[in-house]
C-alpha cells in the first residue's frame, strides 16, 4: 500500500472516530449534584456553524439557567453537503 493511501485511510478512520465521538460518545453524558442550595447539572451538546463546524461544549445549568459554556476541545468541519442528522428539540437544547 503507498504511503498516500495510509494517510487518507488514517485520516478517514480519525474523522469517523471524532464524529462517533463528537455526536454519539457524548451526547449523554450528565453530571448533576448539589452546590450549597442550588441544584447544578451539566451535558455535552455539539454546537454548530452555518458552515458545518461543529464544536462540542461542557453546558452547566441551575434553575435553567446557562451558568457555564466550556469548549471540550472537540470539533469538526463537515463538508458544504453534510446536514445535522440530531432533532431540532436536540440541537436547540438549553438548560
């Protein structure tokens, strides 16, 4: 196999990977707990651009309100013809 093919082979594999990892492996995640007398739970959410960059935030809520947005330092650019597959009540998700 040539050396061109492995690196577009590897790369393929990574930009599954990240996208597995970006839009399945997180969005689950939750913490909830108690901070004095204010309930605080947070979630992963992928937020993304008109241009289909896609960038995955740690969200930390209380009394529905947004107290903290933390970039994971996951993202990815998707091509001009790629649509978010997620539901709309997913992808406008908010405390």
């Amino acid at each position: 196999m040539e050396k061109s093919q492995i690196i577009k082979m590897t790369s393929a594999i990574l930009a599954v990977a990240l996208t597995a990892i970006l839009f399945f492996g997180f969005a689950n995640i939750s913490a909830k707990n108690v901070v004095g007398d204010k309930f605080q739970y947070s979630f992963t959410k992928a937020i993304c651009s008109e241009e289909n960059y896609c960038e995955d935030y740690e969200v930390v809520c209380s009394d529905d309100k947004i107290l903290r947005l933390t970039p994971t330092g996951f993202a990815v650019q998707f091509s001009s013809e790629w649509k978010d597959k997620r539901n709309k009540e997913d992808i406008e998700k908010t405390c």
